[in-house]
C-alpha cells in the first residue's frame, strides 16, 4: 500500500473539482485529483455541454421548418439522431481534451479510481492513501428519481435522454424544473409530443413568478403540454410503450417517461458520515468559507446546499484554492450567482426574486420592459420581457436587487446583469452607459432608462 502526500487532494474531478484544482496548482501547490469517471463530470460529459448542444440543434431544427416565416425556402426532412449525437460528441471530445491537456500542463496528479474518504486528511483509492494538508470533497450529483420509480427501459433520467438513437413521437417530462423544460423544450423542436408533469403551481418554480407565467405562455403557444400542481402516482411499462399515472385519475401514455425532479448529492459511498463529516439529507454542511466540521476538510459544488450549478462549483473551486493560499478572497454571495435555463425561450435570473425582496427590503419598486419595444428581438421573432427589482420606493435611490428575464437568448444578456446586481448599481447608473443598437442589451439598458424614470421606446 503506497502512500503519497500533497499540499491539497481533490476527491471528485467536475467542475469544482477541476477549477480548485487548475488554481491551487497556479498558486504553487501540490494536488492530487481523484475522479473515478471522466475529468469534468457531470456538466462536461452528461449534463450542461450534451444538453446545450441538443438545445443548439433543436433550434436548428426549428429554423429550418420556420423559414419561410422570413422568406427562406426551407424545409425539416427530419432529425438524424445518429448525426446530431455525432455533433455532441465531438464538441464534448474537444473540451475534453483540453481540459486533459490544461490538468497535465499544470502537473496536477490525477488519479483514475473511485476515492474514499477517510479521514482525518487522508483519501483512499484502492491500495494507495493520499494525504493532503487539506482535503477537498467535491463528488458532484446524480439524477434523483421518486420512490418506488425505478429507472429502466422506457423510463429514463437525463442520462440516458442525451444518449437517445430515435426522436420519440411521445414523451412525458416529470418535472418542470430546469433539466425538464430544456428537455421538453428539445423534445417539441425535434418533432415530438411533450407532456411535462410538475407537482408545484408553476414550470421553473424557482424562477420569479414573472419568468414562470410567461414562459408558460410560450410554451402554450408552442403546443408544449404541461399539467402543473398535479402529482405523478405511478408508471407501468410494456416493450414499446410506458403509460403515467397522475393523482387526478388522468393516464398517459408515451414512448418513455423522462424523470427530471432534480438531482441528489453523490455522498452514500464515498466515506463521509463514516469519516464524521457533518451532514443533512444526504448533504455535506459547509460555512461561508466551505469549512465542514472536521478541520483541514472543505466541500463544494452540488454536494453543498445550494443552488446546483456547474459555475457556482467552479466559482467555490477558484475560492477555495484562493483562500488556501492565503489570499482571504471575498465570499460568494449565492444571490450573485447568474442562472439560465436553456429552453426556447430562455429564462435568465440573478439576484431576488420579487417576494425575496420584498422580504429583506420591505418597500421595493419593479418595473417590466417588454422586447415587443426592442428592434433585434422584433428581428428574431421572440417575445418576452425584462423586469427589475429595485429596493426601495418609487423616487427613493436604491440598488438594483433583481434582474429576471425571459425570451430568445437572453441567457446572453446575464453577464451585465450580474454586475449591475453584484457591484450593487442603481437603475441611474445603467442608464447612464450607451447600449449598441440594435441588440437585445439594448432593451437592457432601457429596462433601467425605465427604472430611473426616463423611459424611451415605453408606454408608461
């Protein structure tokens, strides 16, 4: 049994993982990476990247049957799925490798193997033990099902979605958070019946009821069906068929049933209770600085409470390796952390929600600026809206607390959004900055003209 020792050992090699990793090594340390799959987990391999460019080819797919909207003589022969898996793949293979190249250019020892922790410092994977000054847990999640919901045949998770040689004709999405309108979202684009099954009042129920209300517009509008505040009681499955049973007595029947109500942390067998980590539904419990209870022993990513997503993981991993070296960078506010749903329309959000503001401030000003106004959206064909949170009333100053936005590409507009949040600006300091004509930030920057009480191309 070999024992090797380093100033930092990674359990886990996803987004967290890596990021932590790639700047411990930058800032001189000694790592040793251990990841029992593929180097960028989840996000890179099964989750954000294959979901992303199925997105891309379903609105693809879209264009091609909608051109003629624009004078473009185009029509849909169908989906290659063999064709748009062999685009995924490749786009994934090339991340890949240069995330290879990134880790070995950076001398990182990665090791290749399932690691268990065992405490107090110490990661063990098969014979060999890693030793680190610090040790860092960062195993991602997985998909989570419901009980007695078993996983197989036609009834599939993510995983098994972004594999798929056909285009289904029928598909039951159970759950309309974030991984279920993106794939439902893909699902009507290559041609397929959609029916999305949520048990909450509303689709991405932990966006802004703004965002939920008018991406169930769009989605009406696309013939997308959804049954919300409704309870899934069960499914049975033949070889071709799979049929879904709800609370209201209502069955349905599909090619398969696609589980998406979210994903647990990957915790059970990797040795942490055992090892006295503190932990909560299945959760590692870390403060502000990603400290678990036990000393020298940090967590991040999907395994710490929060909002599971690849860039707060990788934002954690640059964090955690800074405050390592001694740098005391500043700690992440959760609010500041941009979030996007990929679906067409998308759904973009930073900051608080409407009755989270209302909560903290008390007295809060919103104010809704629709694309209908903006000449590129008018270009794309796209409808949506933009709204602010400002805290304080009406004519009182005060930053804005929450930016929420819905429609075509918007996902790209939350770069500024995240500074006016993050760096605490006022409506009257956005509307100050020229934005390009004609793009979609330009509705942007009149959404704050609005704000701070100069409206332009508005009705109000």
């Amino acid at each position: 049994m070999a024992e090797h020792n380093a100033d930092l050992v990674i359990l886990g090699g996803g987004s967290g993982g890596y990021a932590c990793a790639l700047r411990a090594a930058e800032l001189g340390m000694s790592v040793v990476l251990v990841e029992k799959d593929k180097l960028g987990g989840t996000c890179l391999h099964y989750g954000c990247i294959p979901t992303k460019a199925l997105l891309h080819a379903a609105e693809v797919a879209d264009s091609a049957r909608e051109g003629e909207k624009v004078g473009v003589k185009a029509t849909l022969e169908g989906v290659d799925m063999a064709g748009v898996n062999a685009y995924k793949d490749g786009v994934i293979a090339k991340l890949y490798k240069g995330l290879q190249g990134l880790v070995k250019s950076r001398k990182i020892t990665l090791v290749d193997g399932a690691g268990t922790f065992v405490g107090p410092n110490t990661v063990t994977v098969g014979d060999d033990t890693y030793v680190g000054k610090s040790v860092v847990l960062a195993t991602g999640s997985y998909s989570r099902t419901l009980p007695g919901l078993d996983i197989g045949g036609r009834v599939i998770t993510s995983y098994e979605a972004i594999r798929l040689e056909e285009v289904p004709k029928r598909v039951v999405v159970l759950g309309g958070g974030v991984i279920g309108v993106e794939f439902a979202s893909v699902y009507k684009s290559f041609g397929a019946e959609v029916t999305i099954v949520e048990a909450l009042p509303h689709l991405v129920p932990n966006e802004d009821e703004f965002a939920s209300k008018l991406l169930e517009r769009a989605f009406r509008k696309r013939k997308i069906t959804f049954k919300t505040g409704v309870k899934f009681t069960g499914a049975t499955q033949t070889d071709d068929a799979v049929t879904v049973s709800l609370e209201s007595g209502e069955e349905i029947e599909a090619d398969y049933l696609l589980v998406a109500v979210g994903r647990g942390p990957n915790t059970a067998t990797a040795g942490f209770e055992e090892a006295g980590v503190k932990m909560e539904r299945g959760f590692v419990l870390a403060d502000e600085r990603l400290r678990t209870n036990l000393p020298n022993v940090y967590a991040l990513g999907d395994i710490v409470p929060g909002l599971q997503l690849a860039h707060r993981g990788f934002a954690q991993g640059i964090f955690l390796a800074e405050d390592l070296a001694g740098l005391n960078p500043p700690v992440i506010d959760e609010a500041g952390i941009p979030r996007v749903t990929y679906c067409e329309p998308e759904v973009a959000s930073v900051g608080l929600t409407e009755t989270q503001a209302k909560e903290r401030y008390g007295e809060i000003q919103t104010l809704t600026y629709d694309l209908a106004g903006n000449g590129k959206s008018q270009i794309l064909q796209t409808q949506g809206a933009i709204k602010l949170i400002k805290s304080g009333a009406e004519g009182t100053p005060g930053p804005v607390v929450g930016l929420h936005m819905v429609g075509a590409r918007v996902g790209e507009l939350i770069g500024e959004a995240q500074l006016v949040y993050n760096w605490d600006a006022q409506a009257e300091d956005v509307a100050a900055l020229v934005h390009a004509h004609p793009t979609q930030n330009e509705a942007f920057g009149e959404a704050h003209l609005a704000l701070a009480g100069k409206p332009l191309h508005s009705h109000s």
